[in-house]
C-alpha cells in the first residue's frame, strides 16, 4: 500500500472527528458522504464523550474560563486547567460538531444564560477582557450560531498599531503578539464564514495577517531570529498556544474561503513542516500542555498524532495544488 494511502487509512480508523474532515479535505467526497460521517460527532467517540460531560446549566466543569472547583494551587501543582465551558467550546468547532443540531443550539442558548466570565462577571457571549479569549469566544460563537457581532466590533477596535492584537493590551503592552492575533483572526474568519463579516472585520484580519506574514509566522521583525523556539514545535490541541501549523492552517482556510492564493511568504513555515514528516508518512506530537483535562485525543509526545497530521497533509494539499512545492 503506498505510504498515503496508509496514513489515510490510519487517519480513518481514529475517530469520526477526524474521518469526516479526511473525507472532505484530503479525499474530496461529495457533502453528502462527509456530512453523515460528522453527524456522528454528536453520537459516537470523542464528541459524544465530551457532551456527555457538560452540567445541566449547558456549562462544562462548573465554570466558564476556570472549573467551579479551581483553586491557584492547582495552576502551580499540575498546570491550568482545561475543563471548562471555553476549552470544550473550543474542541467541539475543532471536532466538527454540527451546529444545525438541537444540542448544539441548546448549549448556545444555556451558555448564554448561565455561563459568566471569571474575570469580571460578563455574560459568556459578550466576552470579556482579553483578546486571546474573545478572539475564540467569537470563533465558537460565530461557528454555534450565538450574536457575537458586538464583542467583533470591540475586537476591531482593540487592534495594536503594528495590525495585530496582544492580549495584554488592557495592561499597557503597545504591540502585537503571535498568539494573541491568531486566536483573533481564527475568530474573525469564522465570523465572515458565518455572517460575510464587515467591511471594519475584513480590514482588520487582512491587517493581522499582514502581521504574521511579514515574519513569516515565526521569526522577530527585527532580527530575523525565531521569537520562540516553541512555535517550530508541533503542539495539539493548542489551546491558546501558537505555532507555525495552527498559523498555516488559518491561512488554509482562509484562502479556501475567499479564493486567495498562498502568500509566498508562507514558504518557509510550509519547508519547515515538511521537514517534520516521518518516515511512515506521520507527524508527531513534539509536547503536550500540562493541566487537567476531561481525555486524551492524542497518544502523548513523540508519537503520531492523527490530529496534526490531518491537518499537516491539507495544509500541504492546498499548497501544492496552488502550484507551490
């Protein structure tokens, strides 16, 4: 069997998460075909499993940001947390979950009611204070269908003069940073996926696009050096973290949705990818964050992980189809 077709294979058997994301992405099946296999994210495996732990109240673990049992302690003894009602919102858009379901527009609505942020009190779907939160709260709120267009007004608003967003704006920080801007321009996407955006949403993704591009999604303007080693390294599920594939993958989709080609500025990122393929054809998991979590989607660092390896080969497949090797 050639070496793709046996990591497709292995793709496959994972879970229906990843099968009908294989199905569309990187095997081009009809909607139909795809959009039955996702219907199984509510049912079946990791989806199933996490709706299974949310409350009553449409949260998860108690709390919006932080569990209800959360104490500082616990950040120092085994790292933050990623329980709550956030972190599952955010693994549900990634697994695929159908937001057409009634349990998809049930917790959009049981979110809104009773889910408050930690930091100031806020309803769940305003947001809250920092930009890497809201830049998600907005992708989770445009993918499930809840009105986050005031909360993208705020966003645009709050972009640094360099283009991009820091999430330590709010204590003075003058200028971007790498994760706070993706974590904002993933939100603003899905918001133009879901609503065609404004004239004020596309401005700003396009000026924090700029941003990352111009350091060609991982070096300092002003020495060429890598900002931070960690963003070569190949992490999942990234939470708010950066690195150069979760960057790669918002300019997939990007592009997927308003027909751009790939910036050529992208090249190294992709190069650098490559270079991370193994032998069978996998990519591995390079670390994992410490903290509390409801399960495991992944097998640990240093195995392959079916999560970035997914997204490795459509990264690569949109690449190479615009004629770029």
């Amino acid at each position: 069997m050639p070496e793709q077709d046996a990591v497709i294979l292995w793709l496959v058997r994972t879970d229906p998460a990843i099968r009908w994301q294989v199905m569309r992405d990187l095997l081009d099946l009809p909607e139909a075909d795809w959009a039955a296999e996702r219907a199984k994210v509510e049912t079946d495996g990791w989806g199933a499993r996490l709706l299974a732990c949310q409350d009553a109240d449409g949260q998860w673990a108690g709390g919006a940001f932080f569990p209800a049992d959360f104490t500082p302690d616990e950040w120092h003894r085994s790292g933050q947390p990623w329980t709550a009602t956030a972190f599952a919102l955010d693994q549900l858009r990634e697994f695929g979950l159908d937001p057409a379901t009634d349990r998809a527009r049930r917790t959009v609505v049981l979110v809104g009611a009773h889910s408050r942020w930690d930091e100031g009190g806020q309803p769940y779907w305003q947001g809250e204070v920092e930009e890497c939160i809201n830049g998600r709260t907005v992708a989770n709120g445009a993918y499930f269908g809840a009105d986050v267009a005031a909360l993208v007004e705020r966003l645009v608003d709050d972009r640094q003069p360099d283009g991009g967003w820091n999430c330590e704006r709010a204590a003075g920080s003058a200028c971007s940073s790498f994760a706070s801007t993706l974590n904002v321009l993933e939100g603003l996407l899905e918001y133009e996926r879901a609503t065609g955006g404004t004239d004020r949403s596309r401005d700003a993704r396009r000026t924090g696009e700029d941003y990352l591009l111009a350091r060609h999604l991982f070096r300092r303007l002003t020495t060429g050096e890598p900002a931070d080693p960690r963003f070569l390294d190949l992490l999942h599920p990234n939470r708010w973290r950066y690195d150069v594939l979760r960057a790669l993958d918002y300019f997939r989709a990007a592009g997927q949705l308003t027909g751009a080609k790939p910036d050529p500025r992208l090249a190294e990122a992709v190069s650098h990818l490559r270079s991370r393929r193994q032998a069978d054809g996998t990519w591995p998991l390079d670390w994992d964050l410490r903290g509390r979590v409801w399960f495991k989607v992944n097998d640990g660092p240093g195995k392959p992980s079916p999560w970035i390896t997914l997204r490795a080969l459509r990264v690569l497949k949109w690449w190479d189809t615009a004629g770029f090797h």
